[in-house]
C-alpha cells in the first residue's frame, strides 16, 4: 500500500446552524479543504454521517455531496459507524488512495443535529446502542454511559468532582478555537453545580450536540511538495460488542486498546513519542476509558492524569487541545474528521495559543457508540 | 492492488420475515457464506443497509453484526447508498482485500422492510431522493421513476404493454429461484390489468419490498483452489446528481455508462462478452434505461430487447434469471449483494432450470436512487 499524506483541511463552526442546510455546511468545509489543498477536484469522495436519514430526511450522501459540491461523475458513498463515522469516512478515503484506486479523495465528515428537537434527537442518538437489549429497556445513549461512570466511581473510588478537569482543560483550550461550539471557561465549581442530565453525568460532563462539518484532501505522500508535510502514519479499527452489558469488563475499552495497539506498531511509535492526542471526550468518564486503553493511565487511573494537570497543552499528553467533544462540540458523524483536521493543525503549527510545542506526532481517536465501533489514527509531520 | 475471488455465498430467501430480526437475517446470510466458504472466521466485515435506523432503531450494523456473527475485534462498517448500498459495501470489501489490508472480507447486505406500515416505508425510502428538491415536493421515489417512465414514453413512443416483458421474464426466471420473494407467474394480460400505483408505473412495473439478507466472502484470487474459481473482473462506481430535474437528459443513466464503461474496460469485454446481467430493474423502466446506459441497446430502444424475447435465459443477455428486483425481490440495502450471489451462481452452473448454458462472464449493477449513485462488477469464472 502506498504512504498517504493530507494535503489540505477544511471545517466548518460547530454551532446551531439554522440558517444553512446539511449540504451547505458539508459543502464549505469541503471546498475549504480543496482551497487549502490547492485542488480544484478530486477522484472520490467519502462521506461520515450518523443522522440525516433521521434528522433531515435525506440519505445517500455520496451522490448528494459530490453533486453539490461539483464532483459529477466521480466515486462517492457515506460510511456510518454511529459517532465513529467520521474517522471510519476517513479511513475509507485514505484506503482507496493507498491501495491506488484514486489519486486524490476527499473525506467529508456532516452533521446536522439542531433542526428537529431535542428528544428526537436523543432517539435518533440512541440508534448507536443495541435496539433490542438496551435501547428497548428505556434507556438513552447519556444513560449507558452514566451507568458506565456510576460503575467505575465505585470500582476505582473516584468521586464526580474529580472528572473536572477533563471539562475545564476542554473548555480553557476551546477559548483559543475560533470554530469551537462553546466559549465560555469552566472553573470547578462551576462544574459541580451544573445540571443533571442522568446521574451521575451532569452537565458539563457531556459533550453538546452541534451542526457541523470539517474535511480533508488526502493524496499519495510522494505527491507532497507543501511543507511541514503531514503524513498518515496508521489507520486501524477494531469492534467490541455493541451492548456495553456483553463486555466481559464494561469499564475497558477492548476496542480502543486493540487499534491503538495496531497503530502503535504501524506507526513505530508509543505513547510516550505522542506529543498530541484528540480523543472521544463524549462524556467524561470516555475521556478517562480511553487514555486507559490507549496505554497513557493504568486501569482506574485515567482520572489521575486530569488531577495531576497531564492533559494540558503543557502536560505529558496534551487532550482536547482544540476543545475536545466537550467545548469544540460533538456533531457525532463529522466529529472523527474534527480531530484529524485539529491533529494537522497541531502538526502544522497553527494553534497559537494552545500549540503543543514542537508537535510532530499526534493521534486521534474516534469511537462509535459506547466503544463498539473505534478507529484511532496517527499523523507524523515529515 | 491484488486480484480478488469470490469463495463463498449465502442468502436467506426474501420475504415478510416478522419472527425474525434484522440480526437473524444478517446472521443467517453471513455464517451460510461462511460455511459455503468453508472458513469460521474473516479478517473484515463491510454492511450494505439503508433503512434500519428509521425502521429497526438501529445504527451502527458493523459492530451489530460482528458481534452477532462471532467477529468479535475486527473491524467492520456500513456502507449506504440508497438502494446501491450491496454493492457498494462488496466494493468496500473488495477493496480491503485487493489492497492487501486484510486477508479475507466479508460483505453483507441486509434490510428489514416489513416491520413497520407501508407508508412509513414509503416515505423512509424517500430518502434515497433529494429531500429539499425533490422530497419537499410531495414526490414519492416511486412518484420520481414514475415521472421518468411517462417521459420515456413520450419520447420514445412506447406503450404501457410494451414493458411487460421484463416483468413477464422475471417473475418465470424466480419460479426457479427457492430464495425469490413472488413465485407467481405473470401474463401480458395480469400486467395490463394491474392495479396503479404512479401513473404510468403498476403493481406489476414495480419491484416488492421484502426482508432479506445476502452475503459473500472475499479473499485474494491467488488462495482459491475451490472450482470453478469465480474472480472479480471489474469493480466501478460512479456518480450522477442526486435530483432527476438536475440531469442535461433525465433518460439517460450517465453513472451507469460510465461506471460499466469503466468496468468493461477493467474486464477487457464488451457488452457481447457477457453471458448475464443481474441489473437493477426496480421499477420496468429502469431495466430498459439500464439496457441501454450498458451498451446493450440504443437510446430508447431497451424495451425493444424484451419485446424481441432477447432477455430470457437463452436470449442474447439474459437479465433477472433468478428473479431481479422485480420477482425475487428488493430488500433495498441487500440488493446489490443478492445480484453478486446470483451471478456467481449462474458461474458455478447451479442455477437449473434457468441456467444460462456455458455462462463464463456475467455483470451485476446496482443502482441507488433514481441513478444517482452505480457500481458495477464484472466477474468471471476461471
């Protein structure tokens, strides 16, 4: 297979984007991305969307985006693995290019999420969980995992107030992201006193729904001329059970460990050579599973890093340096393309106040329901 | 990239399956591959589906079923396109395989269509087409195809009857197919006299709806010692504007040309080389408008093939031997899979009483929409 660089990103302000429709945010984040690249068209496009058959009666996005957008006649198809939808569009692009189908493919990751109401929009989420064994006993996609949070509070002793700083690290680094849904820091109190949604998640746990999109242009890295060229150093995805109930141990992600695993060995890297790492902060306690199982924290012990201030731009693993799902907001299929588009931006240098230092490898990872679905990916700046 | 075989296929027959889930169908189709294959594992598994999160609730059908089926860490997505979403998630696969990425893939098409009111079906199919410029019109996809056909007839100077042959042929062809959903004969007369449903498209123009799954299993041509050994020729996807209205000549399927010129050329034949066609007849005027975008007849003249008896099994390409869309039925996301099955059925020689004599070439096309997105595949037996 061949190496595949990004050539160019693009995406939109997560936001309640009433005044625009679903094409019309892919759209601008795709020719973003193109302009950035300095293309004009590319050979396929892959799309990552969770809803619009749902929430804007509208699916077979390939041909409708690649028709928007200008793209006639060309490959295009949608990929969906709930939240993960994003980074599985990716991955699709980035195969079709290395395995020399196309020269050029764009990745488009689109979600609208404010047009309909909110408790359609919590059914609508709900279809990421197993229908017949979760969701049919009552419970909502927020309610799984808060039972996952309640569990491992007791386990590992961690009380709620503990999580903050998952929260206000997101929140502090999304003041500086011009595209960021939320603009507005956290302090700890204020962390505590927000509302409940299912206990023991509250408020400022929980990622906010959002319209969004972001793209990028990937190309053979041979082609690249553009400098710091960043590269795809691995693509990797795993399943678990879809029921969190079927896991032999809920309170490990399997998936993520196994692809961040594979990635690790792709890459030839470990955690400790990542300078960056975007992760699926959903709700808190996923911030927590997934440094877990991506190696960075003992079992129990993600919690840790976020009270011993690791997480910051300035710690041992900078997270969320962007906002996270938590500030940048969570437009669930076009998520997995924000932290790739925020991972290059790290890599480029582009991040002012909130730029890591000298990054030169940063991850991304992106989970699809309560880590059934997980693809993590690693980009080097050559 | 590597050259892909066919090893194994499996379906479940298409029918209103209310004592089984989407899961048990899926399953079915999946483990009956399998076994044809005779292997107990496989490296990746790619979902072809369009309806289930409006119908089942459900999302997410890559770790769904890789759970279901045993599959337990692989990696696994869905892949929707309409009605073209089958083959669109074989394509993936085919690709994970000819790029080296995995060493075995399986595709799975599967949809559950019955459990929920006709109209609610109705209108969840409409998604296939342009909500804001074509759906917000009060348009149903039948409607659409309904619109296209009146035109054709205009243009062209055809009548209604003209088109029962393509309805008369495929309900012979599923009489032998135990898997078809209609095992009933039609008459010229019974095609006249059915009930209407869009002017000028009847009950008898129209393709059924039904549960069904479909699976098959692909690895690297070069491992295949099973005979005949049934390989991928060609693999092509292109794309039109999603609306109909958009199109310079709304009678033409620009994407299939151009995706089955592209897979001719990838094959190294022409139309004259094949013994088979399993094309997409949803409605009788996309099975004379996919004659004719194929090379197979002039413009406006697909419906002659039928009228000259050109299209049975011992005509000059025999279309829908085991039923096509029409008779064995169209359980939209699994289609494009249950055309693969079909054709490699017709090159292992099993297909009886309307096997079509020394067939060595044959060609699946799957459409979705109204010809907005279309993969072909090729495949031949060595």
């Amino acid at each position: 297979m061949r190496k595949t660089a990004i050539l160019g990103i693009g995406q939109t302000k997560v936001d309640e984007h009433w005044d625009k429709s679903l094409r019309e945010i892919g759209g601008e984040a795709a020719f973003l991305a193109m302009q950035d690249a300095g293309v004009d068209r590319v050979d396929a496009l892959y799309v990552g969307n969770m809803l619009s058959s749902m929430v804007s009666g509208q699916n077979q996005l390939g041909a409708f985006f690649s028709d928007w957008i200008g793209l006639w006649q060309r490959e295009s198809v949608k990929i969906e693995a709930a939240c993960g939808s994003g980074a599985a569009a990716f991955r699709s692009a980035l195969m079709a290019v290395a395995a020399g189908d196309v020269e050029s493919a764009l990745a488009v990751g689109a979600e609208k999420m404010t047009d309909k109401a909110g408790r359609d929009v919590t059914a609508a989420l709900a279809t990421a969980a197993d229908a017949d064994y979760e969701v049919e006993q009552g419970v909502s996609f927020v309610g799984i995992n808060a039972l996952v949070m309640r569990r491992y509070m007791h386990e590992f002793g961690w009380k709620h107030e503990d999580f903050a700083p998952f929260s206000i690290n997101a929140h502090a680094n999304a003041m500086h992201n011009p595209f960021a849904r939320l603009h507005e820091k956290v302090s700890a109190e204020k962390f505590e006193k927000s509302s409940m949604i299912a206990t023991p998640i509250n408020l400022m746990d929980a990622s906010p729904v959002g319209d969004g999109a972001a793209a990028v242009v990937i190309v053979p890295a041979e082609k690249v001329l553009r400098q710091p060229k960043v590269v795809v150093a691995a693509s990797a995805a795993a399943t678990d059970t879809i029921a969190v109930h079927s896991r032999k141990n809920p309170l490990f992600l399997n998936a993520a460990y196994l692809s961040s695993k594979r990635a690790y060995t792709m890459a030839g890297v470990t955690p400790d050579d990542l300078d960056v790492f975007e992760l699926h902060d959903a709700f808190s306690i996923m911030a927590a599973l997934s440094l877990e199982a991506t190696g960075f924290a003992e079992r129990g012990g993600g919690v840790r890093l976020g009270l011993e201030n690791q997480i910051g731009v300035r710690g041992k693993i900078p997270i969320c340096t962007r906002g996270g799902l938590k500030a940048r907001g969570h437009p669930v299929g076009a998520t997995g393309v924000y932290q790739i588009v925020e991972v290059v931006q790290q890599l480029r240098g582009e991040c002012g106040a909130t730029q890591v230092e000298g990054a030169s490898v940063g991850m991304a990872q992106n989970i699809g329901g309560s880590g059934a679905t997980v693809l993590t990916h690693i980009l080097r700046r050559e």
